[in-house]
C-alpha cells in the first residue's frame, strides 16, 4: 500500500521537461522539494541558480539596482562564447531577467515563476533569445530545449522532488 502511494505521488511530481514555444522562446519545468519561499530567495542570487543548474556559463555580479541585480554572463556556445549583460528583479512568482547589453544577442529575456507543488515546488523557466547573427531559428531554439533540459534535471537532482 505505501509502495503504491509513493509510486502514485512520484508519478505526478513533474519530471524535468523542455519545450519550444510558438513565440520561438523555450520552457522548461520540474518540481523540487524546496518550499517556494525557499527556491525564490535562491533564485534571487544568479551564481547560486548557474552553479546548481550544471551549466558552463560564469556569472559575475556587477552592481545591485534596488531589489535587481545586473550580472555579466560569459557561455560556451558551440563554436563561440557568447557574452552578455542582464538585469535580474525579483517577481511575485520568481525572478525577470532582461538584456542590458551584449554583441552577440539582440534580445534576451528569461523568468524563473515559482509555484507550490505539494511540499516542494514547480519551476517554469522561459527564455527567448534572438542572436545578433543570421542563425536558423531551429538551430537556436534546439540548442535552447537542449541547454534548457540539462538545466532542468540538473535541478532535479541537486534538489530533490518534492516528498
């Protein structure tokens, strides 16, 4: 009965998933055990999101705007790294980034929305980017779903599912 009652609960705990969005932007989910409060406070600090999400990227914080942070980003993008600056505020479900400045995006914006899920947390992640480069939008947001997904489970596993 319990064994069945755990494989009930873990069933519905959102694996981590990626999808591309009509828009040309990507989204990606998971449910973790920390309570929203917790991840929100968390995902207020941009090093401790990109050292828990496994990517390559180096975040280095420049200034504090208020309740916003503006961050340098430097990512190994296949055949290039990619460098860019962006302003990181706070939300009522979880954190807004926008690009500030970059020569390799001309537009750049992602948000972190934090809701409850049993006694843990769904994440929701989108992000949309437009390079300043003629690139094929299905390379772009293949790569994105890729990245995204890795990022994802990347914060299953250092996170737990919810319990």
């Amino acid at each position: 009965m319990l064994l069945s009652l755990l494989a009930a609960h873990l069933a519905t705990a959102a694996a981590p998933d990626a999808v591309v969005l009509p828009t040309q932007g990507v989204q990606g989910t998971v449910s973790v055990a920390l309570a929203p409060a917790d991840i929100r406070a968390r995902l207020a600090d941009p090093v401790w999101v990109r050292t828990v999400s496994g990517t390559t990227t180096t975040v280095t914080v420049k200034s504090r705007e208020g309740s916003c942070v503006v961050s340098d980003y430097v990512s190994p993008a296949g055949f290039m790294t990619v460098k860019y600056t962006v302003r990181q505020c706070p939300t009522a479900q979880g954190v807004k980034s926008t690009l500030v400045a970059s020569g390799d995006f001309s537009t750049y914006e992602s948000e972190w929305i934090v809701t409850p899920d049993g006694a843990g947390s769904l994440l929701t992640y989108r992000v949309h980017v437009t390079p300043s480069l003629p690139l094929p939008v299905s390379l772009i947001t293949g790569t994105m779903r890729k990245d995204v997904l890795a990022m994802m489970t990347s914060f299953a596993t250092t996170l737990g599912p919810p319990r």
